[in-house]
C-alpha cells in the first residue's frame, strides 16, 4: 500500500508520498506564479494550477489512494461543459471586493454572515469575490443563462476537471461565507446577500469518502480526502482534541485551536468557528481560526529588496531585540487579519533611524510577524485557554530566532514540527485514516522553552499597530 498527500498551496504544490511501513518522501514540489494586475488584486492561472497538480502525481509514482488540499479562500468560474476557466483564480490575498464589503456592512449584513456562516464580512472570503465574477464577467453570465456555470473555490475545480465529480468538502465550504455551520448546507439567504446562485455551487461533502479519481497517463488514481490547508496542518500535527492548538507559517500565519463538537462563536475576539474536518460517516469536529495575513511573504518580500540573500542569514542575531532598540515592523503587507479585521491597513516601520541597517530592518520583520501571532493567541487565552504547548509549522518555524523570540512573547513551550510539510502530511494522514492501512509515522517536534520575558513589549508593539490602522483610516 503507497499512498499521497498533495498540498495545492499559495504559491506551490508539493506531492508527500507514505508506504505501507510509515516511510515518508517529498517526491514533488513545484512553484507557481502570482499576478497582480491591479492594486488589491492577486491572481493564479488555474491551468497552471491544474499542470503542476498532474506533474506532482506523475512524479510519485504508482499510488494506491490520494488526498488534496487546497487554498481554502481562493476561488474562480468555469464551465461544466468544456472545463474552461472564465478566468484567473481569485487568490485569498486579493481585496478587490473591498467597497462591495464596506457597503454590505453599511447596509448591516454582517448580522447575517455571523449569524448563519459565523464569519464576518471581509475580502478574504470567496463569497463577494464569486458575486464579482457575476458582475463583471459576461462569459460567466452567458453560461448562468445556459445553464452551465460552476462556482466554487479551487478544489472544486481540481475535482470536476481531474475527477469528474463536482463537490467540495464541508471544511472548504465553511471558509466561504456562504454556507450555514448549523446545516453544514449551502444557505439560501447568504447566497442571495452576495448574488451568487446556489445552483451553480458544488455538492458538499465530508473531508474523507469518495471523490472519485483522477485519471492520470499512468493510470486511475482514487482520491479519498480533501480538505482546506490549514486544517489539514491541525490534522497532521496531532491537534484533534478540544484545546489543542497549531499555527502554521507559510505565505501567511494561520492559527487553529480545536473545539470538538462545540461551535464557538465569539466574534468580538477577532477568531471565528469553522470546520476542521468531517470523517465519512462522522459528525463534524469544529475548530476556530485566526489568521496573520503576511508571514513568510513579508520575509520573501525583504529579501527581494536585497536586505538578506539567504535564509541562513537570519536565523540568528547580535545585540538587542529590534524592538528594544526602538524598531518595529507591522507585517500588514496585505491587511491586518485578527484580531483587527482591516482589509485596508498596510505595513509600516516605526522607529527607523540611520542607525539601523539591513540586518535590523529584517530582525524587525521576524519579530513583528512572532508579535503578530501573539496576538492571535492572546485571542486564543481569552476564549479557550490552548492546552499545553503550542505547536507550529511550517519555513518559518525553522528559523531558531524567530521561534525563541515567539516563545519568549507566548511565556509558554513552542514546538516546532521537524518535518516542515505537516500539510502535505496530515493530508497524507487523511488518507491512511480512510483506508485504514498502514503504519503512520508520529510528527515529532523540537521544543522550545522561554528564556526571556518578553511580555512587556506587546504594548509598545500594539502602538505600532495602532499607527498603520491610523494610516489606513486616513486614507
């Protein structure tokens, strides 16, 4: 028995294959393009998407079984006939919906989005960004007419054009705003709020069953899981009971903390209820999210502008921490996520002074991004206090200051994963879980344990937030 896990991310797709006595390997990985046309919006070619997908399953091999995870938010239109795309995917990152949001909260709907979807109105979800394409593309339209549109986010597309089944698991579907965690269906209201036809929706089902298969040069492969990324890292990282927590570092910083049964809302907290996942033939298992919109990117992005050209460049520092020296970096590089929920809200250094060089300016990145993620989990401790350590994930949780210092802020244990591809791997656990075969390896971690008291700086940090949501109102 061999089995895979493939990660459709933000910026990459990678395949993690598993044998049947626990050995596993990366045996694909490959980049994809982003575009930004206009300011606010990103964009990915979902043909390329699609091409990276089947090159990932020719390298592995033969398999037994597979599973995929997706974006999540992203999402696009195509046509049930041909297959084509009447577009980009529209990236999770993109805000081009921005005044339909802000005249949507005016008109006070977001009564509505917590209340059925438990999310609240904002940019990041697919829900006004599918009623966008409605609007503003007349070959959506004319396939509305005739019957033949799909809408959905991009594992639906994945299935309908690799598998020939049109549906997305429950879990995607939660990250939509336009299904009801209560039914766990499609809801009407919310449809109909955003302009977005539910019979152009794909079928929802659980995170584990039959997906049909994807037919390869080399044969049919049967994929049994699908999932949102994020919570495929929960999953992977052994997060499956009430009060435990992950946070996962890629493109952005997502945390999760499961909370079993219960729907926990609570939205003045800044983290919102969603589906972790559903087993075929189970009942959902609910967790809350909080997100930091720019992680690793903003570290990609200091890079571009040539203030480090390796990695192993940051991984350690001399002297004070950048924010005792008076430097901070709020990492809104594409909004502020929780606890603040400001699409509109931009990166800003505060403290800057030709003393300070590359090094420092870089030091303040990594230390507003493990600020950031602080915040999130204050959010956390506030609602349901984490249990135990905190386990992270993911290229940043592999740099040791970024990890020490985020421990030092937290007061708490953090343990990074050793292997960097828990979402490949719990997606890959998914599957094993399904078929019931196998030895799984267990994830294993480092630990990390406070050695400075960090506590105190969160306020002066908060100030600095305080100052580019400022900026944003201004303009």
């Amino acid at each position: 028995m061999r089995f895979a896990g493939i990660d459709q991310g933000t910026t990459s797709t990678r395949i993690l294959t598993v044998d049947a006595v626990g050995n596993v390997n990366v045996a694909h990985s490959v980049q994809h393009a982003q575009t930004y046309p206009r300011p606010g919006w990103v964009e990915q070619d979902p043909e390329e998407l699609l091409r990276n997908i089947c090159a990932c399953l020719a390298a592995a091999g033969p398999l037994d079984a597979v599973g995929i995870d997706n974006q999540g938010e992203s999402c696009l239109a195509w046509d049930s006939e041909t297959g084509e795309a009447f577009m980009p995917v529209i990236s999770w990152q993109d805000s081009r919906t921005e005044a339909d949001i802000a005249r949507l909260k005016m008109e006070g709907a977001e009564e509505l989005t917590l209340a059925r979807a438990g999310l609240p109105l904002d940019t990041y979800f697919p829900a006004a960004k599918l009623g966008w394409v409605l609007r503003n593309s007349s070959s959506a339209r004319s396939a509305f007419s005739r019957g033949t549109l799909r809408l959905g986010t991009t594992d639906a597309f994945f299935h309908d054009r690799l598998g020939r089944r049109f549906v997305t698991d429950v879990s995607t579907a939660s990250r939509t705003s336009l299904m009801s965690l209560d039914s766990l269906a499609w809801d009407p209201d919310l449809c109909a709020l955003f302009g977005v036809p539910i019979e152009a929706l794909p079928d929802i089902v659980p995170t584990t069953g039959d997906f049909g298969a994807f037919d390869l040069a080399s044969g049919s492969v049967p994929v049994v899981a699908s999932i949102v990324d994020q919570q495929a890292a929960l999953y992977g990282l052994g997060c499956h009971q009430p009060g435990q927590a992950k946070m996962t570092f890629g493109t952005g910083a997502f945390a999760l903390m499961v909370t079993g049964g219960e729907i926990l809302r609570n939205p003045t907290s800044g983290l919102f209820p969603t589906v972790a996942w559903r087993k075929a033939g189970e009942a959902p298992v609910f967790a809350v999210e909080g997100g930091v919109y720019s992680a690793s990117s903003a570290i990609n992005w200091a890079r571009s502008l040539g203030l480090f050209a390796d990695l192993s460049e940051i991984s350690s520092f001399e002297g004070p921490h950048a924010i005792e020296s008076g430097l901070a970096f709020v990492p809104a590089l594409v909004g502020l996520g929780c606890p603040y929920r400001s699409s509109r809200a931009r990166g800003v250094w505060v403290g800057l002074s030709q003393e300070h060089g590359a090094r420092q300016l870089v030091r303040s990145i990594l230390e507003g991004v493990a600020f950031r993620s602080q915040q999130v989990i204050g959010a956390f401790a506030r609602q349901l206090d984490p249990e135990g350590p905190i386990v992270i994930d993911g290229g940043m949780s592999r740099n040791p200051y970024f990890v020490q210092f985020l421990c030092n802020l937290l007061g708490r244990e953090v343990h990074p994963a050793h292997n960097p591809e828990m979402t490949a791997l719990g997606t890959a656990r998914l599957v094993h879980d399904h078929i019931g075969a196998g030895i799984f390896p267990k994830p294993r971690f480092a630990t990390y344990r406070p050695e400075q008291d960090l506590r105190h700086m969160t306020a002066r940090f908060s100030k600095a937030v305080e100052l580019s949501l400022g900026w944003a109102e201004a303009n």
